[in-house]
C-alpha cells in the first residue's frame, strides 16, 4: 500500500532535498513528470528544455539505483494529461492515495497549480541556499550551492585562486542571489506586473532576431538564439539596458529573457529583470535605473568598434542611438529621478548643455523610437 506521493519537480534534482528525507522506500512512491504545461508557459529556448528533461531521466534513474521507486511521465506517454495537476491526481487514482509530499516549488505559478489539486498536499521548506544562478546546474538542483562555495573558499585557502574572485563568486550565490529569491517571494505573485515608468512599447522584433544595425544589440540577440546564454554585461547593460532607454513593456522584456535562456527561472529572472534591469518596481531591488550611453558598452565591449553607428558621434543619422537615447530617458523621466542622488550628477549635466542640443538630442531619439513602432 502507498503512503504517499513525493512530487519532485524538474528543479529540484538533488538528493538531499527536503521531500526525500522523510522517505519511506517501501510506502512511498516518488513521482516526476515532463509536461507541455511547464514546457510552454513561455517559449522556451529548445535547449532549455532539453536540459531539464534530460536531467530529470538521468536523476530519475539515479534514484531508482538508491531503491526509491519512481512513476516517471515522459512528454510523448499517451496516458501523460500534460500537467502537474493532472499527473498528480492520475497518479493519485493509480496508487489510491491522497497525500502529496513536495518541497516548495520556486514559482508563484506552480505554487498556486498545486494549491487547486483536489489533493492533501504537504509543502515542505525549503533549505538555506537553495539556489544561484551562476549556472543553469545550480538552477535545476544537479550542483548544490554550498558544496560549490566550499569547494572555491578551498580553492583559495589552496593558493589555486585570487581572493578576489573567490569572494566576488561567493559574495554572488550567498548574498545577491538569496538576496533576489527573497524579493521574489516577499513582493509576491503579482510582482511582474509592476510598471513604476509606465512604459508599453511591444517588444521590438530585433529581440527575436530582425537586424537593428546595432552591432551589440545583434550580436547579443544571435549568441542568445545560438547558445540560449549571454553573460550579465550583455543581459543587463546591452538588451536590458535599450529595453529600458526605449520603453518596451517590462512584463514582455520578462517573458522574453524567461524565454530564451537556459538558466532563467522565474524567481531569480524576475527580480532581475522587473526589478533590476527595468526598474519597473520602483526601486524595491535597485537604488536607481541601469542606463547608460554608448559609452560604457564600448567600454566593456568591442561590439563598438565592428559597428555602422559611431559611439562618439551623439546626435544624427551616423551616431550610437544609445547616446541620443541615454538622455531623452532621464529627460522624460525627471520628475521621477531628480531627487535621487545618484542621479543629481546626470542631471547637473544635462541642464548644462545648450538648449539648441538638448532639442537635438530629443529629436534624434524621437526619430529613431519613431522608427521601432
């Protein structure tokens, strides 16, 4: 006779998970599902998924060599109803039984999926340090974050790596990704609905790979349809960054950056993204907005010097877009970031100019935003 079902979802694929230490192997049945439902409420690079699911048979089979006892719905399984829900109460009528066992899930939507299950489910906590984003690994439970961070402070103890990088690695999986999984759960389900600049424009088709002659904006775009990866430079400062400077909505900005890359869940993208990259929460996760000019990607990049447009160049039809756009951004928006004062020098510098190329300026931002509708 079953006791109970242990749902493991396709992030959580590690052995100590806190479902799996109450386990009794000979009453409990551990259950795990590939379904278009979590395959498709974006639209996920293919790459994504066939990371997931191919880490999913891998530690299924693993724990089967343990002993546990694993139901397992593959994605072309004719009986499979293509949803969590819908597996757990299919599963439920086969073993006759209940009660449901799964750690918390990561995401406001799988939370309230399960929440609706005609089912008794038992949601256990989750255990400290849960996740990083610093690898797709990390994400999906196969590396384990503190093992990782002990490994690097060995590493340096070892005099195999610079105190700086080792701090910087650790300082990221223990302070700032803990940091965002909590502002993920403290804002809420609703959080990426927040809009604090009030901006609309659809996503530009250039995110999906139509060229824009920005050198940095295609090539980011093209590594990220190729390799579903782009490092924070290029998420934050290059897509994220002209996201912001031209308006685009930041619910479709989220979904696009959910959708194309591999290590993207949603509580650790969304509080990037809403909060950090588009400021669209008002300052909940950042002290002010992640703009700039052409400037700074020439200055960690080279995408500058293979491009049609000049980045010294700040207004016409030959200059960086970034520049003309950098400042009609903090012109339309000054009522709401004059007073922060990591912004006052940006404004200082901009009353300074002469009115003749402040109207020079907005016209060439206007001009090319007229160009993206």
């Amino acid at each position: 006779m079953v006791e109970k079902l242990i749902l493991i979802l396709g992030d959580q694929l590690t052995e100590d998970i806190s479902s799996l230490r109450e386990l009794d192997p000979g009453k409990d049945v551990i259950i795990m599902a590939e379904v278009l439902g979590e395959a498709s409420y974006v639209a996920h690079h293919p790459k994504k998924i066939i990371l997931i699911f191919s880490a999913m048979r891998s530690f299924s089979d693993k724990l089967r060599s343990l002993g546990y006892r694993v139901e397992y719905s593959f994605f072309d399984d004719p009986q499979n109803t293509q949803s969590l829900s819908g597996e757990l109460i299919r599963r439920a009528e086969q073993f006759k039984c209940s009660k449901i066992t799964v750690t918390q899930p990561n995401e406001w939507r799988v939370i309230e999926d399960l929440s609706n299950v005609p089912l008794t489910v038992e949601l256990m906590d989750q255990p400290f340090l849960f996740h990083a984003i610093i690898s797709p690994y990390l994400n999906i439970g196969l590396l384990k974050p503190l093992d990782v961070c002990k490994k690097a402070e060995k590493a340096f103890l070892d005099g195999r790596a610079p105190l700086n990088s080792v701090e910087g690695f650790i300082r990221q999986i223990i302070g700032w990704r803990e940091y965002i999984r909590g502002i993920y759960f403290l804002q809420g389900p609703n959080y990426t609905q927040n809009n604090y600049l009030d901006h609309n424009r659809p996503l530009p088709s250039l995110y999906w790979g139509k060229e824009s002659g920005l050198n940095c904006l295609d090539q980011c775009v093209k590594q990220t349809e190729d390799f579903s990866y782009a490092h924070h430079i290029q998420r934050l400062m290059v897509t994220g960054n002209f996201a912001l400077l031209t308006g685009v909505s930041p619910y479709e900005i989220h979904e696009w950056y959910l959708s194309v890359y591999i290590d993207a869940f949603e509580w650790v993208e969304a509080p990037n993204t809403i909060g950090m990259s588009q400021f669209a929460d008002g300052g909940v996760v950042a002290s002010k907005p992640y703009v700039s000019s052409g400037a700074y990607i020439n200055k960690m990049s080279n995408y500058c010097k293979s491009c049609k447009f000049k980045v010294a160049e700040k207004v016409g039809k030959d200059a960086c877009p970034f520049n003309a756009l950098y400042w009609h951004f903090l012109s339309r928006n000054r009522a709401k970031f004059q007073g922060n004062p990591r912004m006052a020098q940006m404004y200082r510098t901009w009353d300074r100019m002469n009115e003749d190329h402040k109207n020079n300026v907005i016209k060439s931002a206007d001009e090319f935003l007229n160009g993206l509708n």
